[in-house]
C-alpha cells in the first residue's frame, strides 16, 4: 500500500492541490482525507487515489463537482467506465484507466484498456495519446523516494513489450540505409527509441536495434565490423556525464561517416549545428524522419 502526498495527487490526477482542498472543505461528506499524526499533512492512499481519478476524470469531461458530490460510490464507478464523448476525454479516461490498473498491479485490467483504445484509434495514435501522456504523468513521480516505482516499471514494461509486438509484425524492409538505434549508457528509458524503431521500419527503413545503455565502444565494435550511415540515439534522462553539444561532438567525431539524430528532451539544449547531426524534438519530426528515410 502506498501513501501520496496533496501533490503528488495532484500530479497524477491533473488536479490542482488548491482545487482538492476546496473540495474537502466544501463536501466534507464527500470525502474526507487522513492526516499525518505529526504534521497533520493531509495523506493519501492506494484507494483513495483510485476514488480521485474517477472524481478527476468525470470533473475534466464537465461534470459539476456539486453533482459528483451527490452520486453514492457505485454510481460514480458507473459513470466513469461510460465512454466520453470527445477523443480529449476519452483518452483522458483511458490514462486514468490506466492509472489505476498500474496501482493495483491488475496486468487485465490494464490490457483491457489498451486493447480499448486499440480498437478505437488504431496502435500508432493509442502509443502517442494514452501510453506517451500516460507514462509522462506517472513519470512525474518517478523520483520521488517511496512513491510508485515498481508501479512505473510494471505499466512501462507492458507498454514496451506491446511495441515490441507491433514491429515483430511488421514485414522486414527489402533494401536500404541501415539506421543503428540505441540510447547511452546510462539510459535506460527505451520506448520513445521503440517506437522510433516501429515508424523506421513501417515506412521501409532497415534498423538494427542495440536497446538501451549501449556504451561507445560497443557501437565502435559493431561499426568496424557493420558500417552503418546513420545512427539514432534517444535521450531521455542523460546520465552520461556530457552535455548534449558533448555527447554528439563525441558521435560526430567517432563516426566521420555517419549522420547522427537524436531525440529526446535534451534536444532543446544543444547549441551546436552540424550538417551531419539532426534534431528530433518532436513526434513529428520522427514521423516526418521514418517517412523520409
């Protein structure tokens, strides 16, 4: 069982804290959160942040928070499982869906709601509009000491693999450049990199695909024995001890030959420009890259 802070609530419900309090405050009977014995800090846990999605959920799709207030527990379970009627709620649903079923561990419950989406928007924009916003918001809490972390690792593995499953299905390019993908040492957040891997080779690009934490000498390695012109590295966190200008002056240098696109946040901080180095700072600019390669 976890124990969540106002803010951390606030994280993953899209709730303000300020907003929360005021709900307590005004529907006491509504809902009533515990305290700390010693700071009298409001705290929170597994169940009832699972009772605030929902909440969250009907009170984003416009429903007055009044009405909410009046509806028994069963009702408003009821009310958040009916589907929305706008793409913005319902994958606003979905994500809290998804919330829940990574607290509680429930690998159904969370394939379910993948295979709703699934079905409704097809795999490309369920990875972008549940899984990418989904894994974000959980990822806000990710470095917080006790708050989820074995949660994040089960719904990113699950995701990870339904990637996987998506580009073992998809027929092997005849011919073409060779993309290397991989993220750095020291980064171990692959799914951005998998699915730049699915669009590569959906529109006929031929990738070989390293995974994370791959250290230069083992892309050296593979390049004296496979030379390859371009490279694709995913950075996520950064841990590798270099800027970005540093980490891809580095690439640059090591592999005269090569082209180099990175993606990832970290795009944003580099200064240097290269005619053989290629930002992707965004999901368009990857698609736009998978189309063009």
């Amino acid at each position: 069982m976890n124990n969540f802070t106002i803010k951390e609530v606030a994280m993953l419900t899209g709730v303000k804290a300020h907003t929360l309090r005021i709900w307590e405050q005004r529907y006491p009977h509504f809902f009533t959160t515990k305290r700390k014995a010693q700071s009298n800090h409001r705290l929170y846990d597994n169940d009832d942040l699972k009772y605030l999605l929902r909440v969250a959920g009907l009170y984003q799709q416009g429903i007055k928070i009044s009405g909410i207030a009046a509806m028994t527990n069963d009702e408003i379970i009821e009310a958040a499982m009916q589907s929305p009627g706008s793409d913005h709620n319902r994958y606003g649903l979905l994500i809290n869906q998804l919330l829940e079923a990574t607290i509680d561990f429930d690998q159904d419950a969370f394939e379910k709601v993948f295979s709703q989406s699934l079905l409704y928007s097809g795999f490309e924009q369920t990875i972008l509009n549940l899984c990418y916003p989904f894994l974000k918001r959980i990822g806000l809490l990710w470095m917080t000491d006790n708050v989820i972390p074995a949660q994040e690792h089960f719904a990113s593995n699950l995701v990870r693999k339904k990637i996987i499953k998506a580009i073992d299905a998809l027929p092997a390019p005849r011919s073409g450049t060779y993309t290397l993908l991989f993220t750095p040492e020291g980064e171990f957040h692959e799914i951005p990199l998998l699915f730049n891997h699915y669009m590569l080779k959906k529109y006929g690009t031929p990738c070989i695909y390293l995974g994370s934490n791959v250290g230069v000498d083992v892309l050296e390695t593979y390049y004296r024995a496979h030379p390859v012109k371009r490279l694709f590295v995913s950075l996520i966190t950064n841990f590798t001890k270099l800027t970005p200008d540093e980490y891809c002056r580095s690439l640059l240098t090591r592999f005269p030959q090569t082209e180099v696109f990175i993606g990832g946040p970290f795009t944003r901080q580099l200064t240097i420009s290269d005619e053989r180095l290629f930002p992707i700072d965004s999901i368009a600019d990857s698609i736009s890259l998978a189309k063009k390669h």
